[in-house]
C-alpha cells in the first residue's frame, strides 16, 4: 500500500529530529555547568548525552594602519570587528556603501570625518587569508 509508506517515513524523521533537539536542549543547559561535560541522561529507552562546544573568542580588535582609531571608536558599539572584518574584500565605493548603510538604517552614530577615514581605513585595509 503505497499510502502506508507514505504517511510512516516522514513520522520517523520528525522522531529523530525531537530526539536532536533534545540532546542539544540538554546540552546548552548543561554547558554552563563545569563539570557536566560527559553528563547522560537516560529514560524511555534513550539515552542522551550532552555535549560541550567551545567557541573560538570574538574579542579580536581591528588591525592598526591609519585611522584605525576611528574604526575602533566607531564600528564596536553594535558588533564585533569580525563583522566587519570576515567581509570579502570589498572596493572603496562598498565599503562606502557599507558605512552610508550602518549610519542610515542602523542609526550608527557617524561623524561625516569619521566616516572618511572608515572608508580610507577599511579600502586600505589588507584581506590576509
Ligand atoms: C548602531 C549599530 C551599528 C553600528 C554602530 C555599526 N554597525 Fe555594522 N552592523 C549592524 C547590524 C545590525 C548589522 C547586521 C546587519 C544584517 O544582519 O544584515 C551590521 C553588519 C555589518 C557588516 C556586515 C555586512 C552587512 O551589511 O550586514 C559590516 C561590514 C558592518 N556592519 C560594518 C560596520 C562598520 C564599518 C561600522 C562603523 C562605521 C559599523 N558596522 C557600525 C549595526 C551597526
């Protein structure tokens, strides 16, 4: 019965999607305590084990070069220099566009000078990768 087949295959899948959710439930509540780090839980025939995910730190500065300062006292408030720097190497007049958009639709408190020297900063700005 091709109905049968039908209506029990996608059931399975959603099992084992609660199943996931679960275990990462369990282990972003689990992660906060130090010594949870292998923790398992057991019941109704399951059992999940937590896992602990250590993320790399985001606390990385943007590069020196000229106005660097500007780009620290400015583009830090809302994000980290990541944002910023993890983009593609964008030409002068993206990066224009970049720093017009910051100030106009996020409301980025901008000085016209400071934004020169962003857009002077982040053009001259070395894409090492
Ligand atoms: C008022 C808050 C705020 C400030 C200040 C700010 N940004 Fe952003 N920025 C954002 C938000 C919100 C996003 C995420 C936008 C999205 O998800 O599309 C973002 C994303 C970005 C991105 C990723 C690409 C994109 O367009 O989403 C870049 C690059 C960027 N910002 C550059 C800058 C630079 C350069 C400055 C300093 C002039 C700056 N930001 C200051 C709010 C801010």
């Amino acid at each position: 019965m091709p109905f049968r087949r039908h209506s029990t295959a996608p059931r399975r899948h959603a099992a084992g999607l609660l199943v996931a959710a679960a275990a990462l439930l369990l282990g972003a509540g689990s992660a906060s305590a130090a010594d949870a780090a292998d923790a398992t839980v057991s019941g109704g025939g399951v059992t999940l084990k937590s896992a602990v995910v250590t993320l790399p730190s985001s606390d990385r500065g943007f590069p020196p070069g000229p106005h660097a300062d500007a780009i620290e006292s400015n583009c830090l408030a809302c994000h980290s220099a990541g944002m910023v720097l993890n983009q593609p190497a964008l030409s002068r007049a993206e990066w224009r566009n970049e720093v017009t958009k910051m100030v106009k639709v996020f409301k980025a408190p901008v000085s016209d000078q400071d934004a020169d020297e962003i857009v002077a900063y982040l053009a001259a700005m070395k894409v090492d990768r």
